[in-house]
C-alpha cells in the first residue's frame, strides 16, 4: 500500500483546546491536499469548516467529548445542532460509567438515539478503550452493532492511550458485519496506518500522517 492510499483512510484530526480558526483552516488546507477521508474538528467551528471547504472535504466532529458522561439528551443537541450547521459524520463518546455499571441498554439506547438524529449521516462511537478490560470491549462490540451505528472507534486520544493492534484485532473478530472499525490516538508512522489498516481498520484518526507527509515534526493526536 502506498502513501497516497493510506490517506484515504484519515480523519485529518485537530482537537486541541486552544484550536484557533487559522488552525483549523490550516488543517482544512492540508486534508485537501492529501484527500484525506475527512477533517475532524471541534463542533464550535463546523460551519466555518464547511462553508470554507464545500463539498471538497468531509467534515466530522465530537459529540459528548471527551469524557463522555453528558446526558442523552445534551448530546442529541450536541448532534443535531452539528449537523444543522453542516458536518458530514459524528464521533460520540459513549458513557463509560454506565457501561462499566452494566447499563448496558442505557449504552445502546444513547446510541440509538444519536444514530436517529443523524440519519443518513455517519456515526462513529468512542468507547475508550483504554479504560476498558477485554469483556467490556467485546460487550461494546455487540451494543454498537445492536444500536446500528457505522463505525466503533478506539479512543479519543485524550485518555491513557490511544488505538492498539490488539484492540482493532479483537473489534474484527466481535463486532457485526455492518459496522467498520476507526483507530484513533497514538498512530505514528506510515507502517503504523498500514498495520492497522491490514488488522480490519477503515478509518485511522490521527494527525502525524499529513505531518509526517509534509515532513513537519509528528507530535500530537
């Protein structure tokens, strides 16, 4: 696989509190430029991103980020709200809590609902992998696939750690046919995406991959 189809693969991502404008365009540019899979930004300058990159880029952002423990009902606003003001696909943060709690129809009915507000768009949910032990991730598998979301990513990258190999394994072999798999946090290298790619993954989450491309110093998410 060569370079130029790993980005395909990317959610170009800039997540940082301190995110200016100026940043977020930059990034606009630069997912562009390597025709990236998306840009993931924060919800605050969605409209801006969209009015500004049209319908040469995708754009997603965070719902419920990044801790997850909002109400059902705020981030149904969260969705809604970013989606009248123009993303394409939508990253939640499931209620780590309640899972570990074993709500799990709370879990699935969040999910549910936020699939619901997006309609034909596409839903992405966190669970944070590195809080959870195997059984609960498997557990996610089956409540992500349930509830009929689009994809089951690893992490948020503002947590522990971000994606593994072995997490993007065990998400292959448990979650339904329908559901794709996004890594997020923690991916490095070119040979990094490909591993991961290679392992089931069709959406990598990160930012070191246009930088590494653009030879800039590959720091960050």
């Amino acid at each position: 696989m060569e370079q130029k189809d790993i980005f395909k693969f990317v959610d170009h991502t800039l997540l940082k509190q301190e995110s200016t404008w100026n940043d977020i365009k930059q990034i606009c540019d630069d997912a562009m430029a390597y025709q990236t899979a998306s840009v993931c930004i924060p919800p605050c300058y969605v409209k801006q991103a969209k009015e500004y990159v049209k319908d040469r880029m995708a754009v997603c952002t965070v719902i419920g980020f990044p801790n997850g423990y909002n109400t059902t009902a705020v981030k149904e606003f969260e969705t809604k709200d970013a989606i009248a003001a123009g993303a394409d696909e939508i990253d939640m943060v499931i209620n780590i809590g309640q899972l570990k709690a074993g709500n799990y129809d709370y879990v699935r009915d969040e999910i549910k609902t936020l699939k619901k507000a997006c309609g034909s768009k596409i839903l992405k949910v966190i669970i944070e992998t590195c809080l959870l032990t195997d059984a609960e991730k498997v557990k996610m598998c089956e409540l992500v696939t349930e509830a009929g979301a689009d994809f089951i990513k690893t992490s948020t990258g503002f947590s522990t750690a971000g994606a593994t190999f072995e997490d993007v394994a065990l998400f292959a072999k448990h979650v339904g046919k329908d559901v794709r798999i996004k890594a997020a946090g923690g991916i490095a290298s070119f040979d990094d995406a490909k591993k991961f790619i290679s392992l089931g993954a069709s959406r990598l989450g990160t930012s070191r991959i246009v930088k590494l491309a653009k030879n800039e110093a590959a720091g960050g998410y």
